[in-house]
C-alpha cells in the first residue's frame, strides 16, 4: 500500500539526521582547525622577542641576555631560554643537511597547537637568516597562557554538539510541522465553515498538487460534504415542496369540515374528506419512500423476479384502468432477474406505465417491449403523449417536478394531477427504485433523430435492468 506521507517524512528525518551529523562534524572540524593556529599578532609578537634577543645577545652579551630573560619570563609567567644544539652523530651515523638546515628544539610559531594539551607547547622563535640561526642557537619560550589559542574551545564545542543541533532541528521540526497542519488547517477550516451551512466547501482545490495521505483524506472528506450536502438540500427541497404540496388538501379539508358543521352538503363533503385524505396519505407515503431512497442509497438485490410475469399483472391492471387506450406488448419468452426487488419494480413500472398512458389520448397506443442486450434486459415503453422539451428531459425525474409543465402541447396543460404521479413523484420513485436494483432510466423524444419509435411523436422510456 503506498503511503507517500509516511515515505516522505522518514526519508526527511533521515536525510536530515544525517546531514545534520555531517554538518556538525564539519563545523566542529572546520573550528577546531581554524582555533589551533597562534593569532597572527602572537606570531609578530613572538618573532620579536627572538630578533630583540638576537640584538641584546650581539650588543650586551650573555650577562645582558640573562637579564632580558628574567624579566621576560616574570613578565609573561612562563620560561624562556637561549639554548644551543650541539648534535653530533654515533656510531658511524650521518645527518643529512636537510635535517640539519631544518632542525628546531620547539615549535615553529606557524604549526598547529593541539587544543586538547593541558601544557603550553615550546615555541622556537628563531628566524631563518637571523644570528642565532647562523650559530645554531635556539630562543625557547613556552607559549605565554595569553596567547594561547582555542581558549573558548569548550564552549564553542557546546554550542556546536548542543546549541546548532537544536536549532536545526528545530527548524526541521517546523517545516514538518508545516507540511503536515497545513492541510490539517484548511479541513478544519472548511469543517467550521460547512458547520456553518456552507456545503460547497472543498478542500482538495487548496492542496495544489499535492498527492498523499492528507490529500486523500481531503478528498474524502469532499466527497461527504459533497454527499451530505445534497442530502440536506434534498431533505429541505422536500419538506418544502412536501409542505406547499400539502396546503391544497388541507385547504379542501377545512372547506368540507365546515361544511359539515354548518350541514351543507354533507354527503359530498364527507367524499371530499375521504378523497383529500387519501391524497395526503398518497403523497406522504410516496414522499417518505423517496426520503428513504434517497438517504440510505440501498441496494435491493435480494430476490429472483421474473419480469415477464411481473409486466403481465401490471399491464392487465391497467387495461382495466385505461380501458379507452390500448397496450400492446413485444415480450421475449423469459426474462429472469437474479437478484432484484418485486416490489421495488412493481411500483417503479407501475409509475412508469401509469405515466405513459396518461400522457395518450383516448384511443391512442403504448407499446410496450422486452427484449436481451448482453447481460442487460432492455424495457421500452413508449406512449403517444406530447413529448417532453429537450431541456426538461432530466427534471422530470426531479422529486415535485410537475410533468404538466414540461409536456407539450394542449393535451397535457389539461391533465388531471390527481391521478398517480400527479404530484410530480411518481417518475422520481421510479427512477430511484430502478437504480436500487442496478438498472438505469432514460427519457428519450420519439421525433428525435436518434430515437426512431415506430410513432411522430411521444415519449420512450428506456429502462435497462442486470441479468
């Protein structure tokens, strides 16, 4: 499984861990070295004394010499001396010239010092060309505690191993900390503001290119405020639609009430009663129906229906329904459906076939067809109706969309809504309970180029349903 985020922070501590011990070791190194060289006014300094000895030696003698050496040794804590090297070979040996021409009893003032000697090293600070070079005469001195160099070696090693390390990883810490709140910080930025009733808030457009974890929790998170608020605009449009639809009945409702109280017309109005409530009861339960679908999304796929059978109950109860229109069917002889739902089919056709038939003039025809396309099953049902406009062929399955509105022609401004589907639910549950079982609706105009019904005009219903 890949886990970019994960990759990406280990390889980032890593890497840094390791430059991180480079970069101290270099530092430490690089200091170190750059600290262990006498101040180059030490080494002046120094070279000084060796030509003022050299002077003192030449102009007042051993006797003025030793006294210049006491007071430099009481003047600086440390001793000095003038030594001369007598180096005489044994046993047959040889020294080379070289060695001789660059023999020296100390230090040159130029070397290195080692930091970590608790002892101040012995300085040779005899020139080259000088009078006690050409006697083979050294000017000793230990280097003066002044100046010695690195004096502030331990603390500079602090602050490199403690005080550099922290900093730099602290600054790791940071970006980290950075890269990863970021997106942490726009979703809870979009949570307060979709608590707040913005549901079109989108977190993965913020992220930029970005590809890991946190961009596929954004994403995820987009897709359920996505889903949750169509949810709740669908909820309301509902309760809307369901309130204003239900203020006609009632209305209708209080007339025969009164008319009751006051004994005018009573029979009628108790007929009206029973009607009216039936309608409520009618679009209640159908408005309930469609809520259920549309929230939980079920998956109705648990019986074995045999369409054929089912689209024969359904055909001769409308003939009966309709008897001033006909219906003539095109069946293949078996039409098994594995794994389905009868009563979620039976409603949706229902709907379906009540809708096309009401749309057909009296003496007009709907055909119905059954036939097999690869692992589908093809239902078409096609009426004689107006049509419907090309840019309301998706709303008609909108919950309270009314079909009266988008049919064409006289024909259907004059239709009655209190038939099934009246209330503009009648395709919606349809189109919802045939997606529960896996198939599909489309509306398709039968004088459209690419839609041939056999008729001038009309609407085809197209359903296709999983073997």
């Amino acid at each position: 499984m890949n886990r970019p985020l994960m990759w990406k922070l280990c390889w980032t501590i890593a890497a840094g861990t390791v430059a991180l011990f480079w970069a101290v070791d270099v530092l430490i190194n690089s200091t170190e070295q750059r600290m262990s060289y006498i101040d180059q006014a030490y080494q002046d300094e120094l070279l000084a004394l060796g030509r003022e000895a050299e002077h003192i030696l030449t102009s007042e003698g051993e006797q003025g010499l030793g006294m210049w050496l006491d007071a430099l040794q009481q003047r600086e804590n440390t001793w000095a001396a003038v030594i001369k090297a007598d180096v005489g070979p044994i046993a047959n040996s040889r020294i080379p010239e070289e060695y001789q021409a660059n023999f020296r009893l100390g230090r040159s003032v130029e070397w290195k010092i080692h930091l970590d000697f608790e002892w101040n090293p012995i300085m040779d600070v005899t020139y080259e060309g000088g009078t006690f070079s050409e006697q083979n005469v050294f000017l000793l001195i230990q280097l003066p505690q002044r100046m010695r160099p690195g004096m502030y070696i331990q603390y500079t090693r602090w602050i490199l191993q403690l005080l550099v390390p922290f900093l730099l990883l602290t600054a790791l810490a940071l970006i980290l900390y950075r890269h990863v709140m970021l997106p942490l910080q726009q979703l809870e930025k979009a949570t307060r503001q979709f608590s707040l009733g913005n549901y079109d808030v989108r977190v993965k457009s913020c992220l930029g290119n970005r590809n890991d974890e946190l961009a596929a929790l954004a994403e995820t998170f987009d897709g359920m405020t996505e889903k949750i608020g169509s949810l709740i605009i669908t909820q309301r449009q509902l309760i809307a639609d369901l309130s204003h639809e239900l203020r006609t009945p009632l209305a209708r409702i209080d007339m025969a009430v009164d008319c009751i109280e006051h004994d005018i017309n009573a029979v009628e109005s108790m007929e009206r009663l029973r009607k009216e409530s039936s309608t409520m009861r009618h679009l209640v339960e159908d408005t309930l129906t469609l809520a259920w679908l549309e929230n939980e999304k079920p998956s109705l796929n648990e019986e074995e229906v045999d369409l054929i059978e089912l689209l024969d109950v359904l055909v001769e109860d409308a003939r009966f329904e309709y008897s001033d229109r006909d219906i003539i069917t095109h069946f293949i002889d078996q039409a098994v459906l594995e794994k389905s739902s009868h009563r979620a089919l039976a409603q949706a056709f229902e709907n379906v076939i009540r809708n096309a038939l009401k749309y057909t003039p009296e003496g007009g025809t709907v055909d119905l067809a059954v036939s097999r396309l690869n692992e589908l099953f093809l239902v078409e049902i096609i009426d004689q109706g107006p049509g419907v406009p090309a840019e309301y062929k998706q709303d008609i399955f909108k919950p309270f969309f009314r079909v009266e509105k988008s049919r064409r022609g006289n024909h259907a401004e004059a239709s009655s809504s209190a038939q099934p589907g009246g209330f503009g639910l009648g395709l919606a549950l349809a189109r919802r309970q045939i997606e529960a079982v896996g198939g599909s609706i489309i509306a398709v105009n039968c004088d459209e180029l690419d839609a041939y019904c056999g008729h001038d005009r009309g609407l085809k219903m197209r359903i296709c349903l999983p073997c």
